[in-house]
C-alpha cells in the first residue's frame, strides 16, 4: 500500500455510457482476469433505479464476468433462489451474463476478522470460493439504514450470505433468518459491523479485486427496496479506485458538493443516519483512506448509455 501521505486516485467520467465504463476501468491499470465475479445489486422487483445493463453489458462482457449475488434476509422477491434469478431474469441481468446466487447451496464461507469489535467472523456465500478475481460494481445512492450505499455497502452486505446478511445487521447478535429486527444494535455498532465484514472480505480477495461505481438514479433509497422514494437530483458520473474507501467519500463529496439543489434530501439521509462513520472506521481499520485526488477521465463520444 502507497504511504498514508499519499491520497489515493479515484477516476471520474461525468458522463454514463457503455463505453466511458470500460474506459475508466482500464485507468485503474489492474485486470480483472481468470474466472471473474462482477458483484453488484440486481435490485428488489418493482425497484427500476438498479445498474442498467445496458451500460454494465459491454465491460461484464468484456472480462467475461459472472455476475454474483446473495440472498436477501428479509421478505421479498430475492429471498429465495428461484425467486431471485427470476428477479435477475425481469431486470435483463441474466441476458448479458451468468448469474450465479453464491449462498443457493453449501456451506457459507467463513472468513475471519482480524480486527474486530463485534464481528469475529464475517459469512459470505459460499461460491465466492470458486472466483478469481471480484469486481464491486456498484450504484451509489442513498440507503435506508446505511445512509448511503455504495462499494462498502455492495460487499459488506452484498457479499454476504443470507445469514451473513442479518448477522452484520445485529452487529454479531444472531444469523438467524429472517432478520431478529429486535436485535438491531445501536447504529454506529452497525456501521462498524459493515467495515468489519468489508475486512474479512478484502483481507480474503488482496490485490484480486477492485471497485468501481455508478453514481445515478439517486433516490435516498437502495435498490432494495422495492417502492423507493422519488429521484431527487441528477446523475454524477462513474467513478472507480482501488481504494474502497476512497471512492465512497468521493461519491458522498460529489453530493455535497453538487449544484444540484435536490442534493438536500440524500444529504439529509447521510446525516440522518451517521452515514460517515462508516467510512471514519473503515479507514481507522486500514481498509483505505479518505485522502484522495480526483483524475477526470475524458468522455467518449459514443451515444451508448444513458
């Protein structure tokens, strides 16, 4: 890792296309070879703020990825496997790319946190095992609990299995299924239960993995949520790093800092919910930084995207 006095790079493209996604990725100098997992949010039935394949279709093609989910822990249309490829299917996910719900089957991985406070363990699904290399494909938008959800969210509860997924959310209380929400600790406690699956899963993937994210469609909700509130103000970009942490304070930086003045809202749930604690912990858990620099990546003129 560079030293602590160095920020880390997060590319940016203002514009959403087909085209500048594949560019930005390849700035990030490192390739997503051998048997690729393109981890991302296929998003909750009847939510359509999801990625849209077709600006994710050309780069999931281009590293021959498999996109990779797990199953929610709560009632829905991705509680179950059938009912979350069906999802997948509805949303065009499964006709750019496999599809491969990592906890349908098997025993969870179990990965150790080093560093821990309240997660000694983090349960991911149990396919991780059987990929190379992991792209976190990320939609930063606001999120009900988290504040906002981007490349930290999409593999802290992402990347969880299902009972990983209600064990980060009791802050190692309970894995039991459906989610005990009676055993929701206080929010900071799960902040930091994210940060610390997040370490788990990055000390487990080292320099096999990176992150790149799509800042648009920004409601105060996740795609998990199956009726979220309206848009509120205008698309940002795509951006990626190899820093994690990095790219989500750029991301939430880009909302701040926006002209936009329908950003009120997802600031309001940014603070609402101490959505930068997260961050705060991430960093002081060494998992990267919030120094960074923004490189701009120039458009490419190609119409493909949104």
């Amino acid at each position: 890792m560079e030293k602590q006095s160095q920020p880390s790079v997060v590319y940016f493209c203002r514009r959403i296309t087909a085209d500048n996604l594949v560019k930005v990725y390849e700035c990030l100098g490192r390739k997503a070879e051998g048997r690729v997992a393109i981890k991302l949010s296929t998003g909750e039935a009847g939510n359509p703020n999801h990625l849209s394949t077709d600006v994710i279709k050309k780069f999931v093609q281009l590293v021959n990825g498999t996109i990779v989910e797990c199953n929610t822990a709560y009632d829905g249309k991705r509680n179950t496997t059938a009912a979350h490829l069906q999802t997948a299917a509805e949303h065009g996910f499964t006709a750019i790319a496999p599809v491969d719900i990592m906890d349908a089957e098997g025993e969870d991985m179990v990965l150790p946190v080093k560093n821990y406070k309240h997660l000694p363990y983090a349960l991911i699904g149990h396919n991780w095992a059987d990929y190379d290399f992991t792209v976190v494909l990320s939609h930063f938008k606001g999120h009900p609990m988290g504040g906002f959800g981007g490349a930290l969210k999409n593999v802290a509860i992402g990347m969880a299995s299902s009972a990983g997924k209600a064990w980060v959310h009791t802050g190692g209380k309970s894995n039991a299924i459906p989610i005990d929400w009676t055993a929701i600790p206080p929010q900071d406690v799960f902040l930091e239960s994210m940060a610390e699956a997040c370490e788990a899963v990055f000390d487990h993937a080292g320099d096999k993995i990176l992150y790149i994210s799509v800042a648009n469609n920004l409601s105060v909700d996740c795609d998990c949520v199956a009726q979220p509130e309206p848009i509120r103000m205008a698309d940002i970009g795509i951006l990626a790093s190899l820093d994690p942490v990095a790219l989500d304070r750029a991301c939430v930086d880009m909302v701040y800092n926006s002209p936009d003045p329908g950003k009120i809202h997802l600031i309001e749930r940014i603070e609402e919910r101490n959505a930068i604690h997260l961050l705060d912990y991430a960093e002081e858990l060494g998992l990267g930084r919030q120094n960074y620099i923004i490189e701009e990546v120039a458009n490419e003129s190609t119409s493909n995207g949104i």
